[in-house]
C-alpha cells in the first residue's frame, strides 16, 4: 500500500477539518490493517527551528489498549519520540539530534517501526545542509492504531501538531530515509544518443552532465531511484515555466529539487561561480506555481559518479547527493541505495556548489524575472 494518510496543505486562516472530512479520513483508510505492526510516520518541518521545548505530533489512542504517541524537539537541538502503551507502563524513550540552523531549514522527522523484529528507529534529517542522518533505537514497539493515526494527520487538532509542523504522512510500510528523489518521469535528460525521458534510462546507461570544471561529459548512471512520495513540503510538485532561467521548455520538479545558477550576478552576489537553488524559491507569478491537487506523486532521480549535474530541457539540476553514505552501514541499509553495494557508492563530500537559503533565492529569482 504505502503511503495512506497525508495531511492536507497548510493555509493560514484555514478551518479546521470539520466531522464530514474526519469520516472521510476514516473511509479512505479503511482498507488498510486495523492495527499497524510496521510503518512509518513521516514530520517535516520548514522554518527557523526554535530552541525550545516544542511538542511537534501527539496521537493518544485507546485501542487495542491506551497508549500515545509524541513527537517533540528538545532543547539541545535534539528531537525526542516517547511511547507509552497501557496504563502504569514505563514509557520508552528515543532521543537523536541533529544540525540546527539559525536561518529557515528543512527538519525532516521519520519514524519507522516493525513489530515482527520487535525494531523501531527514529531519524533526524536536514535535507539542506551538508550533514548526514542522525537516528536511534527502540526495542520491542507497540503496534498503532489506523484510525487514530489517520485522524491525527487529518487535523491539528487531533494530532495537536505544533504550529512549525509543514505536514505529517503514515505509511504502512518502512520507508526508505536519506536522499530523496525531485524529477519528474517526463524530464528530458540529455543523452549522447539523444534526450530521454527519465523514466526511460537505466543503470549503466550514458547522460550528458556538466562536471566540476563546467564541461559536458558523458557519465554512466550509477543508480535510478524511482519513489511515490507524498506531495507536500520538499516534494511537493513545482512548474517552472519557459523561457525563465534559461528553459527551453516548462519543468516539473519536487520543491527541494536544486538548479544549478551561474552568471555574473551571482559572482557578485554570492561570491561563488555557481550556486544551487531550491526551485521553490524561483516561484514568483511570472515564473512559476505549485501543482496542488494530488496527496501523493512519483519522483525519479539518477545517482552520478561525481554529483555532475544533469542537463534537463535548457537548465543544469543537480544530481542525487548521498554525501557520506558509504561510511554508515544503517543509513546505506535503510536508503533508496540499498540494493548497491556499499562499497560501490560515490563519496559526494559536499554539495558541488553552495547551497542559497531561501531570502537569497528569492533575492536572486526577483533579479532574473525582470
């Protein structure tokens, strides 16, 4: 199955889900187990992380017995996940940190849990900066209940989200954690034989990518990630339309997908030759929307040698970045790149080129819609 829940958009002034939507919730989950015996559940967050205690996800539920469920950060830039099953039972306690910014960042929270090994896991991630996935154990997890998760990421107020919450999603599977993929399956790559769609190539075969020298090489695909993931935070759906920063033709891609910028303005901005954007950040009214609609959506990437960039309808995307992966046997083990070979991973230090936050994109996009 997978994903099965996935809370609704966010907007400012927007009612809470009314009975209606909550019955709703529970009939569009109700070919799912009563009881999840493994899963996943999946917080993201988008802002500047407060350091302070903030509860960020709270499910009690009474069935099959009482227990509850909460997700919070903690002072020492720390996420805490605390399990309670049955009355006058210790709660258990998971606590990982991870790399707190004072600007804006992406905070991705994943829970993934198997009753049958008796295994949960809870993980840290900053998608944005240079640092790998921070995580840790539980033994012997409770079970939770559908349809108290399934209300709980319908409303706010069920799940008493906290308000940095950008959303929340339940799968009842273990997902994987790490790198995620941002193309669309209709994004023409460059070939030496020609563009293909990149839905169409597979591993071992050749793209045309710029490496960091700025020339354009013919590279093999080392790996093709293909993944339904829910389509909001980081991967929710972006148009960007043509001609604006060079397209030849309109592109699709996850919010957190990063295009590769040069010029002179961004030498003179940023002191780099070239710098990476989220495309969310090159949104303005000209330029480009959300395609809202749809809970879930199918994102592909393909993973390079050196973390050349792909040459998609005009513009240079940045290719999957795994970092450090090769040296952390849980992280290889509970990624996309399971089925490589650890030993057969590039080792991506850092991103090719600085990453802009979000008031610098946005700084940089308005000079370019001009």
């Amino acid at each position: 199955m997978g994903w099965f829940a996935v809370s609704p958009l966010r907007r400012e002034g927007a009612p809470p889900p009314g009975n209606a939507a909550l019955r709703d919730a529970l009939t569009r989950v109700s070919h799912v187990p009563d009881l999840l015996e493994r899963g996943t559940l999946l917080i993201e967050l988008n802002c500047t992380i407060p350091n302070r205690p903030v509860r960020l996800f709270d499910l009690e539920y009474s069935h099959p017995r009482p227990g509850r469920l909460t997700l919070s950060l903690v002072p020492g830039d720390a996420v805490m996940a605390v399990q309670q099953q049955g009355q006058g039972q210790e709660a258990q306690h998971m606590l990982v940190n991870y790399a707190r910014s004072t600007q804006p960042q992406v905070l991705r929270v994943t829970l993934t849990w198997d009753c049958s090994i008796g295994f949960a896991r809870l993980w840290a991630e900053t998608p944005d900066q240079d640092a790998a996935p921070q995580w840790a154990d539980l033994k012997d997890p409770a079970a939770l209940p559908r349809d108290g998760l399934a209300l709980a990421v319908a409303s706010p107020e069920v799940g008493c989200w906290a308000d940095e919450l950008d959303f929340v999603a339940v799968s009842d599977r273990v997902e994987p954690i790490g790198p995620q993929p941002g193309l669309s399956g209709m994004s023409p790559i460059e070939t030496p034989d020609g563009v293909r769609r990149v839905d169409e190539i597979l591993p071992g075969d050749e793209v045309i990518a710029v490496n960091g020298a700025g020339r354009r090489v013919a590279v093999p695909v080392l790996s093709v990630i293909e993944h339904v993931l829910p389509a909001r935070g980081s991967f929710r759906p972006v148009q960007l339309r043509a001609p604006y920063f060079g397209l030849r033709a309109d592109l699709r891609a996850a919010a957190n997908q990063r295009m590769v910028l040069g010029g002179s303005d961004v030498e003179y901005m940023f002191a780099s030759e070239k710098v990476l954007v989220p495309v969310q950040y090159l949104i303005s009214d000209r330029t480009g929307r959300y395609l809202d609609g749809a809970e879930l959506i199918a994102w592909y990437h393909l993973l390079l040698p050196e973390q050349e960039a792909l040459q998609v309808s005009g513009v240079a995307l940045e290719s999957m970045h795994v970092g450090r992966m090769r040296r952390s046997v849980d992280t290889h083990m509970s990624s996309h790149l399971v089925r490589l070979l650890r030993r057969d991973l590039p080792h991506h230090a850092m991103s090719a080129h600085p990453i802009l936050r979000g008031y610098e994109a946005t700084m940089l996009a308005s000079q370019r819609s001009l």
